[in-house]
C-alpha cells in the first residue's frame, strides 16, 4: 500500500526500499561479502544485523535501517559489493519519519561503520578469520568439521591445509586487507624515493628503568613493554624536527606540516598488515600511551577496528624486534615521509670508553626516509635525538610538559 507522503516524505508499511551501501570514507570504494546474516523473506527489525561484510581496513556488520521484510538480496556471500549501490531491498513494516531531502537516512547509513561494532558477532560456528573462512570456501572445506589448533579452538590457515586431500598449488584472490596492502606499498615504492639510515642504540638503561616501573603497570593491570616509550620519544623528537612529520602535497609544490603526532603501529595479523594509530601522542602520557596500545593491538588482532583508527597518521614505527627481527629495509606508509623499523634487543659485547669489552642491550635502528623533502644529515641528526631520549631516559623529563 503507497500512500501520499507529506513534506517530511513518511515511510510506510507497504513501501519497498533499496538498501545502498555508504561511503564508508577513505577512499575505500567496495568490500567483500562475508556472510549473510538473514535471507531473503526473513522479518527483521531495525539495527539487526543483516550481513557482514570486509572492507580493506577492517570487518563490520551492516545493521537494518528499518524494520521490515527482506525481499532481495542483490549479492551472494564473497561477491564484491560497490558503494553507493543497492546492497539489499526490503519492505518496510512501520512507519519512520525522514527529512525532505531523506538527510537523516543518509546520515544514519554513513555512521554505520562507526557507530556499530566491527568484531563478529557469530554463534554456532567455527571460531576462525575471514580469511581463513574465504580459504576453507575456495578449497570446499567445511570448517565446522575441522579441529582447530589455535587458541580456544580458533581454526587457522594450515588446519584448512592440512584437511584438504588436493594436490594442485593453492590459489586465492588478492581482497580486504591485502589489497589495500598491495595498493599501497606499490604506490609509496614507485612515487617516493626512499632512502635508509641504520644506527645501534644501547638500551640498557631503558631496560632498567621499565623493571622500575613494571610493578606500577602491573598494579593498573597494563601491559608493560618499551613500546610506549619507543612512542613519546619519537613524539618529543618530532618536536624538534617537524619536517619528520609532514606530509607532500600531490603536485609536489607544498610540504604539510602536521602539528598532531598520530603513530602508526605496524601490525601483522592473518589478513595481512595494517596500520593504525594512536592519536595526538604529543599530548599523551606514558601510561596513557600504554593502555592505547594495548588496546589497539588487541583489537587489532581481533579484527575490530574502526575505520578511524587508520585515519591521519604522520609516522609509523615497525616493531620487527617483537617476532625476533634483527634488521630490515621498510616501506613508508604513503602519504607519510618516514618509517623506523626496530630490531630485537640483543646482548651484544661492545667496548666501554676504557677499551673493555662489557656485554650491553642493543637495539638495531632502522629508517627509511622521503628523499624528496628529508636529506641524510636531517635523518641523522633526528634519529641522534631520538636515541638520546632511550639511551638516557631523564632527557625526556626535560622535555615533558
């Protein structure tokens, strides 16, 4: 039943309606359909969760706007879905009042991605990634018939492998997470030129003062590592050398300087890198810095982070030392201008200023820089005032507001 709308365009029972997918921001123009979460015909009510689907930054669930009565659904799961398209039709069941020019609906849907949870929200089903379940769907396994090894019986990739009988090379597409890797590192490769700066930093005194601190962190149940402080020192040295935390423009004629230290915090997870980060750390405390990471590393590995978390960084860390990486060459995060990769700290014997050999904690540094706007003196004389703030920590108190 249609019925004459008012000025304020009323939707009411009887009325089919096209779901269009938003802009979800970023320049992000299409996501991969996961899973349909209701079928067609199904009865649904508003904010229920309709289908899940990944984007290149993260996994979300798309909730109804409305309730009503699904009558199609234009995609079948692990089809690519295009932005400002049809995502699925429905009747709607009740009657909702929209703005002349439908803004509030608009509005609502491009809120969607920040105002709903991105983490799965599945019962009944093996526990494992999207890319894992992509993997399963390309080689027929059923994943609910596999025993997963990983952790609460998370299904990982070489348990698919293993219960597959075939013996033909494995192929998969390049989507989500991984695609917007791709894109990304082909373009910072071929429009900046890098150029790399390496040095060795003595962390001994660093280390001795996180045992100091270790019994407050745990006390406030945060997770302690030298991470944070990795962070608020290169933030303290940014200070000194904005030129590290600027930004070309795209026709090469400016140099944006960003007053905000966002860092980014390289993060390997089954879908690939990616790299959010923790914003206005100029401002930040240590602690405050340590229950961030916390955070965003956890839900990281979760797979929940909101599209705004990868949003306006201005520098990004590599920790490579975490998984026992000594040295490496990184691509900068376009539209950044450098990256330091960090090696794991290594007790190494060195000479002292007597010319005694002494064991010491050394940690290899390793920068990548924007030869277009940073020379090798500049990385140089930044990466020295970077490494005063770890080698002797007290420096930091002198610059500490």
């Amino acid at each position: 039943m249609q019925t004459t709308q008012n000025p304020t365009h009323s939707l009411v029972s009887g009325i089919t309606k096209d779901f269009i997918l938003p802009d979800i921001g970023e320049g992000i123009v299409e996501c991969e359909l996961l899973e349909w979460l209701v079928a067609q015909g199904d009865e649904i009510v508003e904010d229920q969760p309709v289908a899940e689907v990944m984007t290149d930054k993260a996994t979300v669930q798309i909730p109804a706007m409305y309730s009503g009565k699904v009558t199609k659904l234009y995609y079948q799961a692990g089809d690519i879905a295009k932005v400002h398209k049809p995502l699925f039709a429905m009747q709607v069941t009740e009657l909702l009042d929209v703005p002349a020019k439908d803004n509030t609906h608009k509005a609502s849907q491009e809120n969607l991605f920040s105002n709903h949870p991105s983490a799965p929200k599945l019962t009944g089903k093996a526990i494992a990634s999207p890319a894992v379940r992509r993997i399963a769907k390309e080689m027929g396994v059923d994943l609910a018939a596999i025993q997963g090894s990983g952790k609460k019986g998370r299904v990982l990739k070489e348990d698919v492998e293993a219960s597959s009988h075939s013996s033909n090379p494995h192929i998969e597409p390049i989507r989500g997470i991984r695609a917007s890797m791709l894109k990304q590192m082909n373009h910072s490769v071929h429009t900046i030129p890098h150029f790399s700066v390496s040095d060795e930093c003595q962390m001994d005194t660093l280390l001795q003062l996180k045992e100091v601190l270790a019994p407050e962190f745990a006390r406030r149940e945060i997770k302690w590592s030298l991470l944070p402080f990795y962070c608020k020192a290169l933030s303290l040295a940014l200070n000194q050398f904005p030129i590290l935390n600027s930004r070309v423009t795209s026709n090469e004629t400016q140099i944006e300087f960003i007053p905000e230290h966002n860092i980014g915090i390289a993060i390997a997870t089954d879908n690939g890198l990616i790299v959010p980060n923790i914003k206005n750390v100029q401002d930040k405390s240590i602690i405050n810095i340590a229950t961030e990471l916390d955070t965003l590393i956890n839900k990281a590995r979760e797979n929940s982070l909101p599209p705004a978390a990868f949003n306006q960084g201005t520098i990004t860390i590599s920790n490579i030392g975490a998984i026992g990486g000594v040295t490496a060459t990184p691509v900068i995060n376009h539209p950044e201008v450098a990256i330091v990769a960090l090696g794991k700290i290594q007790k190494l014997p060195r000479f002292n200023d007597r010319n005694e050999v002494e064991a010491r904690h050394i940690m290899t540094i390793n920068w990548s820089g924007d030869h277009r706007i940073i020379d090798g003196a500049t990385m140089v004389e930044f990466n020295n005032t970077w490494m005063r703030f770890l080698t002797q920590p007290v420096w930091m108190l002198s610059e500490l507001r």
